[in-house]
C-alpha cells in the first residue's frame, strides 16, 4: 500500500510540474487510455492466478 501511495504522490508532482512548464502530459491522454493500462494489469493479474491451473489442464 505504501508504494501505491508513493506511485500516486509521484505521478501527481510529475503531473503538476509538466503542467507547469506547458508540456505535453506523460500519460495517455483520454480514459480508454487509462483503462486500457488498467486492463493490461488486470489481465496480467488473472493470469497469474489461473496459470497453475492452466499448466494442470494442458500437460
């Protein structure tokens, strides 16, 4: 939990100082964007879970 609160701490000063000096954001600029990373994650995520699983089924 602490690094997610860092993550977040970091991304908004990040945020903040391309703001500051007009810049182009870092980041995917729209939602779809944002929660296509999201998606990524998740995705990566579930198949951790269901990777022992897989190996049982296809050896």
């Amino acid at each position: 939990m602490k690094l997610a609160i860092l993550s977040i701490i970091t991304g908004f000063i990040v945020g903040f100082i391309f703001a500051l000096f007009k810049l182009p954001i870092p980041a995917p600029p729209a939602l779809a964007g944002v929660t296509g990373i999201v998606g990524i994650y998740l995705g990566f995520k579930v198949y951790e879970q269901v990777q022992p699983w897989l190996q049982r089924v296809f050896s």
